[in-house]
C-alpha cells in the first residue's frame, strides 16, 4: 500500500508544479487551490509512504515521478521541445525509477 501512497503522492506533485505555473502570482484562485491542495496531498501521501519504505528511496521515487510528470505536461500541454536527447534522458529517469522499485524496500 505505501508503494500505492508514493506514486500517488508523485502524480500530485505533478499537479502542484502544473498548477505552479499558472497561479501568475496567486492571483488565479482555481489555479491557487488546484496548487494548495496538491502540495498538501503529495506531502501527506509521501508522509505516509515513508513509514513503510526507506526515506531516500522514497523520495528518490516522488521526485522522479514529479519530474517525468512534469516533463511530460511541458511537452503535451505547453508545446516544450521534445528532442531525441531529453526523451533520452526521461527514459534514463524512468528506469531509475523502476530500478529503485524492482529492487525493493529493503535495498
């Protein structure tokens, strides 16, 4: 369940960076909620994840899951360059990832 909590909490963390971009100074209420509210939740559920899986692993996942997260927002959402190289280097994020979970909590 905890591994369920981090991913969670990553996708969150994604919803705070996205949101993030558009509050344009905490002047867009929705934008300003949407952001609140995914900090609160992706801090909690990492929180949560941590009682069970070691800290660094964690965090080593929710931040990998943030930022292949939000590179992928930047490409699909806000046109931002997807060369050969960076989708390279999210693949090489990704398997570090997997890596991290394939080799277990106890690791």
């Amino acid at each position: 369940m905890a591994w369920l909590w981090l991913v969670a909490g990553g996708l969150f963390e994604v919803g705070f960076t996205t949101c993030l971009r558009e509050v344009s100074g905490f002047r867009h209420p929705g934008w300003t909620l949407g952001f609140l509210v995914s900090v609160v939740m992706s801090m909690l559920l990492l929180e949560w994840a941590v009682r069970s899986i070691p800290m660094g692993t964690a965090y080593a996942v929710w931040t990998g899951i943030g930022a292949l997260g939000t590179v992928l927002i930047g490409i699909l959402w806000y046109g931002e360059p997807a060369s050969p190289l960076r989708l390279l280097l999210i693949l090489g994020a990704v398997s570090c990832i997997a890596g991290l979970k394939l080799r277990g909590s106890g690791a």
